[in-house]
C-alpha cells in the first residue's frame, strides 16, 4: 500500500491526500477527529507490526531477536534526524508520561527550589511535579493560562513573571489539549537558557503534526508519543534530553542492561524486556511521515483546522476557545455551543451522526474537541461543521 505513496507535491491538493487517507484502515462512515488523543496507525506501521510479531513469536530465540538491538538503533537515528538531535540524546520510550516522568524524577532538586509549570499541563506534567514537590519540599508555581492567547508575548510573560533566581525548571506545553493554544517553544528556549533554568517542553501535541526542531526551539528535554499524531503504534514514545544536560538526570528505572556508561539518553530506555514487534513499527511510522513529508503534515494541518475554525465560527452560537491565528494553535480546535450542555452534544455527534471527538465536561476549558489530521479531507472540514450547526 505504501508504495502507491508519493511524497507531498508542493501545492498538494486533495488527490493527494486522498492517497493519504487510504493508507488507513478508518471504518467507512466515521469522521475520525481525535487525533490529539489517539490516532489510527497506517497500514505500512500495521504491517510492519504484524509482520515482527509473527517472525518474534515464531522464534523467540536470543539468535532471532538480535536483529532488534540494530532496529532500535536505526529508529533512534530517524527520530533524532526528524527533530534535528543527535542519535545519543534520544530515549525510546513508552509515551509523553513516561518521558515527563523521568525527568520530573531524575533531576538533583532540594527544598525550596521552584518548579513552573502552566494551568493547562496535563497531568502527567503536573501532578507529577506536584507529587514530587509534596515528596521534596519543591514550590511549583503554576502560569494561567488566556483562552484563547491574543499573543506568543502573552503566553511568554505570563511564564517570565514567576522567575526568580530559586526557578530550576520550566515545564511547558508546546501545544495546549485543553484548549489548543500554541506556546513560543523557541522564545522560552531563550529564556531559559538566560537563566540557566532546565526547560521541559511536553510534545505529545506536536510530535508528529509539527516539524518540530529541538535544536533551534532550545529546550533540554521535549517528550512525545507515536499514538498520537505520530500515527505510530500505542504505547511507543521519545524523550530527547540535550547532550550537556544527560549527565544531570538520573534513570527512574534500572535493570539488566544497564551500565553507567550507558552512551547518551539510552540510560533512560532500560526496562528489562521490551515489546521488540513494536519497536519495529515506530520505525514503519517515521518512514512513513518522510515519505510524506514532516512540513508537508504540518501545512496541512494548519489548512485542514484553519477551514474547520473558519467553519465552526460562522455559526453564531459557537464560541471557539481556540485562537484562529495559526502561529497561536495547532492541531486542537476547542468550541462551545452557547444554551447546549456540552455531554449531550458529544454525546449526540458520535452517536447519531458519528463524528469522534473529545469533551471537557466542566470547567474554563468545557466544550468540545475536534482534533483533524492528514487522513481527514476539507470535505469533512465542512461536514463537522454542517453537524454542529444542525444539532444546534
Ligand atoms: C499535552 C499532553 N501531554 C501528555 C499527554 C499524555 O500522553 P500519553 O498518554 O501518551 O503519555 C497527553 C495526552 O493526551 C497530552 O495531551
């Protein structure tokens, strides 16, 4: 299948991402819009995973597995080409959790260190550090968050002004879930490393749908997921840590394999025995985002939300809790419907009409979630919107 794939013209218009979308298995009828939780893997990754799976279960001898060690080297190389990183500063990991985990875990802090974080982190950002900080007498201050950003200077100072001269660490979204604004990765960067302060930046929004360069965004760790917009297996991930920074994180998990001179990140992907068939098909997954094309994913991306916001803003009930500035957003589209209850909608989009999607049942962030990536067309950009408005 993947070889009828070309990679994206260009102007790449809907022929090709036609293409695109028949390289996943999505049931005919649904209207698949929630990338940023889960996306479909291609067939070229579910192949690929089947295929090993067979070949590993078909002889599970230590000869037969060999060939993993070079296959988990090879997908390490693709993964730190794609976010512009040196092989040794890329951990295989789990998932975004995992990643941020180990470093919320593995850095030296003592009390009275001060941790930022924003309001709209997921948990796996911040009740981690929370935890931590109950455990070591850490300060976490939290930045609030505008829905949507009117700027990326906004979004900066609402981080700059908690600095002080005890801030160790930084821990931002560079895509928000919640509501989809899109932080100044870059300008932090530069903050941070003013001040000397670690700088997580949690990708589980960007890797995958944007062309995401840890080198020139600056940050010393950025996690993300392949089942997201990756469209890579479940629970397969990569944490970059930068080359300086490696010697100053401990491993959260050590176990046979390990040595201390463990080169570079792979100290932080040693768990005693991996799921190798998936290993494999995280490979199938980067393969298949060059064939496309990383920038290419991300142009469209930005057209296929900007359409859907477009949309969804001419029906005057709708009340978007995304910026429509695609330098402030990204992949996540986040609208509520005013005198609707939110659970009814969501309710009422998948099971009459079948649109899946996300809700925030309650809360500054309630409302809806439609989260498109390059299977979907502009057709169904304007079928979701056409939805909406007649459930309305
Ligand atoms: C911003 C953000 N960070 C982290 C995660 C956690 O991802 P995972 O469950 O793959 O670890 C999510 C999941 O939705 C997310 O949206």
């Amino acid at each position: 299948m993947q070889s009828s794939l070309a990679a994206a013209p260009t102007a790449a218009g809907e022929e090709y991402w036609t293409l695109v979308k028949r390289q996943f298995p999505l049931a005919e009828g649904l209207l698949y819009l929630n990338a940023a939780n889960v996306c479909p893997s291609s067939r070229p990754v579910l192949d690929r995973h089947q295929e090993y799976l067979r070949d590993f279960h078909a002889d599970p001898s230590f000869q037969n597995r060999d060939k993993y060690d070079a296959i988990q080297e090879s997908l390490r190389g693709k993964l730190a080409k794609m976010l512009e990183a040196g092989p040794d500063e890329i951990a295989v990991t789990r998932n975004t959790s995992e990643g941020s985990n180990i470093v919320v875990n593995g850095l030296d802090l003592k009390a009275g260190d001060e941790i930022i974080i924003t309001t709209h982190n997921h948990p796996s950002s911040n009740d981690s550090w929370k935890v931590r900080a109950k455990r070591h007498g850490l300060i976490v201050k939290e930045a609030a968050v505008p829905i949507p950003a009117a700027s990326g200077q906004q979004l900066l100072d609402s981080i700059a002004g908690l600095i002080t001269s005890r801030t160790k660490v930084l821990a931002v979204t560079h895509v928000t879930s919640t509501t989809g604004n899109r932080y100044p990765a870059q300008e932090i960067g530069r903050l941070a490393r003013q001040r000397n302060i670690w700088y997580h930046l949690d990708g589980a929004q960007t890797f995958g749908a944007f062309d995401v360069s840890v080198k020139r965004i600056g940050c010393d760790s950025y996690a993300g997921s392949a089942h997201k917009w990756f469209m890579g297996p479940l629970e397969a991930g990569v944490l970059y840590v930068r080359e300086e920074r490696i010697a100053q994180l401990w491993p959260s998990i050590v176990t046979a394999k390990w040595q201390e001179s463990q080169k570079g990140a792979r100290k932080f992907e040693v768990y005693g025995q991996r799921d190798n068939p998936r290993i494999a098909a995280f490979e199938a997954g980067v393969d298949f985002i060059q064939l496309i094309g990383m920038a290419a994913i991300e142009r469209r991306l930005g057209q296929l939300v900007t359409r859907l916001k477009d949309n969804l803003a001419s029906i005057p009930e709708v009340h978007l809790k995304t910026s429509r500035d695609w330098q402030l957003s990204g992949g996540v589209v986040k609208f509520q419907v005013k005198g609707k209850a939110t659970a009814a909608l969501y309710d009422a989009l998948y099971t009459k009409h079948r649109v899946a999607l996300a809700q925030t049942a309650s809360g500054e962030s309630e409302g809806l979630r439609f989260s498109p990536h390059v299977y979907n067309s502009m057709e169904e950009m304007d079928r979701a919107a056409a939805i909406v408005r007649k459930l309305i």
